[in-house]
C-alpha cells in the first residue's frame, strides 16, 4: 500500500497557503508512489508537522524552522523510495 502524506498546519498563523504548495510540489514529484497527501488544520497554535502515516518526518517546533523545499522532497523519498532519483533536487 502506498503511503500517505499528512501536513498538521496552524490555521491561525496563516500557514495554509505555504502547506498548500507543499502538497503542490509533493503530488508532482511522488504522483505514482503516494497514496495522497492530506492537509489537517492543527488546534495546536504554531504546528508545523508533515508525517507518511504515523512516522513524523518533519516538525517545526523541533526544526526551528520551516523546511525547505527540497529537505522535504528528500525527507519523502528516503522514507518511501530511497534508490529514487529526484533530478536536480539530489545536487
């Protein structure tokens, strides 16, 4: 079965938008290899979480900071397909 992409967002810090790309750029990158990618409105003020099914993969509470996005294409890959090549992105 193919994993799904989870992304918790902060509703109120205004965070959807950049949570909405993220979807964006990971649909056009693993279109064949995710089952989906779902985004979950947190209750949690400041959340920033993305996991594939219950494993987190990326907080940013425990980051510091936002991912970028080719952290988190990589962070992906190397949890559903690590011998996958992602062009560019791997230089």
């Amino acid at each position: 079965m193919k994993p799904t992409i989870t992304i918790s967002y902060c509703p109120r810090c205004g965070w959807m938008l950049r949570s909405a790309y993220m979807v964006q750029e990971l649909l056009t990158t693993f279109s064949e290899k995710l089952q989906g990618v779902m985004l979950c409105p947190s209750e949690k003020g400041g959340e920033f979480v993305i996991k594939t099914n219950e494993t987190t993969i990326f907080d940013r509470e425990a980051a510091g900071r936002f991912p970028e996005i080719k952290e988190l294409k990589k962070l992906v890959r190397d949890y559903i397909d690590p011998q996958m090549s992602l062009g560019h992105t791997d230089r």
